[in-house]
C-alpha cells in the first residue's frame, strides 16, 4: 500500500516537473505574439502571458480542439461564435496564419479589464468572472472565486457524447493561475500592468 502510495507521488512529481519548463513550440510563435499583442495593446504590454495563454491551451501546437465546439489554433479561438467578430478582418485567422495571431490579440483585446487575470478568465469563461467579481464587491482572485457557481462542463467529446465533464468554477479559475505561471517561463521584462 505505501509502495503504491509513494508510486503515485512520484509521477505526480514528474509530471509536474516535465511541464514545469518553457516549450519550444511556444518559444517559436513568442516574436508572432509579441508583434500581435503590441498591435492591439502596447509595445510595453506583457505580452508573455499572451504565450502562457498559448501554453495553457495547446502546448503552442496549431490544433483542433475535441471540446465539441471546433476551437482551432494557437490559441484556441472558436469560429462558431467569433466569425462574425474575425473573419471580416482577419480571413485566415482559422489557418496557421499570421491572421490567427491577430485575430486572437483583437479579440483580447475586446475583454481587456486590470487586473489582468479577469480578462485571461473573460477568455476563458466569459462574462461570468465579472458578475462574481461584482456579488464579492471585490477584484481579488480569492473573492471572486468564493462567488462562484457554476456547472459541470464536458471538456472532451468525442463527436458522439461527452467522455469527460469538469466544474467550470474550476477551469476558470485555475487557467488564470496556469496562465501566469507559464508565462513566466517567456517573460523578457517586467510587468507595466497588474496582473493579480
């Protein structure tokens, strides 16, 4: 019982280690990012965490996501809601284009809020962080969360039916942190604007 107990720690710990690195398939689209994020924010916004993003979504690998909605890319953006948002603009946002690193700091850029974590959260989950922020009459990640109410959510489908479900309180909550934390790893200066 304890060896399997030990076991089970161990690549708990390894698996946190593996990923505890920057990856080099973010490292590549880092100069694409940065360019975008200095279009649509400022030369001098941490665009970093625009790669943690990246990071927490895909690895930075160009993928289609198995969440049912057909999410694509970098940075998972999802044509069946944001179309008629970027595709008057950005035509090859869908394709691995410099149109996707665009369209994904446009749209961004459209739920900018400080501190940044709410608008990584507003990515992630929509409006929803802003009304538990407003019940908690607070901006603190810790109040905010402590307001949270919402349901499971299917995070695979395999095109038939649902094979995984997860609370949603959770996911949002956790991309925030996942998203400062990696972005860490591709950090070349220093914060300008607040992120927690």
């Amino acid at each position: 019982m304890f060896m399997l107990f030990f076991f089970s720690l161990l690549l708990l710990w390894l698996s946190f280690s593996v990923n505890a690195q920057p990856l080099e398939a973010c490292i590549r689209i880092a100069d694409k990012t940065k360019l975008a994020t200095a279009r649509y924010f400022a030369s001098d916004f941490p665009y970093w965490y625009n790669i943690g993003l990246a990071h927490t979504e895909t690895k930075c690998r160009f993928v289609i996501s198995k969440d049912g909605h057909g999410s694509i890319g970098y940075f998972q953006l999802t044509p069946k809601f944001l179309d008629p948002l970027l595709r008057p603009y950005f035509p090859k946002y869908t394709e691995n284009h410099l149109d996707h690193f665009y369209a994904f700091a446009y749209y961004l850029r459209t739920l900018y809020k400080e501190p940044l974590w709410i608008m990584y959260q507003r990515y992630n989950g929509g409006n929803l962080v802003l009304r538990e922020c407003q019940r908690a009459g607070s901006l603190k990640w810790e109040d905010c969360k402590a307001q949270c109410r919402r349901k499971d959510v299917c995070v695979w489908f395999d095109g038939v039916s649902c094979k995984q479900y997860r609370n949603a309180c959770d996911i949002n909550y956790s991309y925030s942190k996942k998203v400062y934390q990696y972005g860490q790893y591709y950090r070349t200066g220093q914060d300008k604007m607040k992120f927690w």
